[in-house]
C-alpha cells in the first residue's frame, strides 16, 4: 500500500494547506495541473473495496493529508476523516460542488463518501472560504 508518486502544481497546492485562515485563497491551479512547469506529487493511495475506494485523511496542524489525492471519474470515494489537532480551523469539510459539509469532531472518524463526476483539480476544505485546503485530482 506504499503510495507511487504522481504529479502537479506545487506552489498552489502545498502551500495552500498551510496558510493561515487570515489570508486570502490562492488562484485555482489550470485545468491541466499535471503538465504544468512546477510540480509536486498526486498521491495514489486507498484500498478498494467492492468498487469503492478507501481513503484515510487526517487533519494535522498542516491542513489536510495526504493531498493532493487521486480519484478516478465515476468511481465511488469513501474518506475517512479525522482531525487530529485544535491548531486549525479545519473543523469541519466543505465539498461544495457535492453539496458535502461534514462536521469533523476531534479525534472522531467521519466518514464521507461521493463519486466524483468530473475530471480535473477537486479542491475541499474548511467552512471559512476553504481557507485551510486540500485537493483531489480526478483522472
Ligand atoms: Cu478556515
């Protein structure tokens, strides 16, 4: 279950996990993030399970990780959330174009699940503007 590396923007998404909830969120990444001229890895990780893919995310004092993940179109995401620290104000997960806004208790797993429809850059976060953020890239 050792994640193989894939690529995209850095910049946008590493930094956008550690920023204060005080700044402003970065630009969207381009549509086509994984060619683009700075890159840092997409992660390919979970378990399948009947279909569903598995994924384990935690929030720390860094944002939520891993991310950015890869997802595939039409195939079904369980997340398993959980916030491990009060240090940000990630304490809750806002999906918006999925209509997903789950509470995360601390210390408690949550668990979300959605099929992503579309290819392309996801970004969630919290309920502030997404301002503590994290990613999803569709293929
Ligand atoms: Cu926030």
């Amino acid at each position: 279950m050792r994640p193989w590396l894939r690529f995209a923007v850095t910049g946008v998404l590493v930094g956008v996990s550690q920023q204060a909830c005080t700044k402003e969120p970065p630009p969207a990444p381009p549509a086509d993030a994984r060619r683009g001229p700075h890159y840092t890895a997409i992660q390919e990780t979970g378990t399948k399970v009947n279909g569903t893919l598995i994924v384990e995310l935690t929030v720390t004092q860094k944002g939520f990780e891993p991310s950015p993940v890869l997802l595939r179109q039409g195939e079904p995401v369980t997340l398993l959330v959980t916030r491990k620290t009060d240090q940000t104000c990630a304490t809750e997960l806002v999906l918006e174009d999925y209509g997903i806004h789950e509470k995360l208790p601390l210390g408690k797993l949550v668990e979300i699940t959605f099929t992503p429809r579309q290819a392309g850059m996801l970004r969630y976060g919290c309920a502030m503007e997404q301002r503590t953020a994290g990613a999803f890239y569709v293929e």
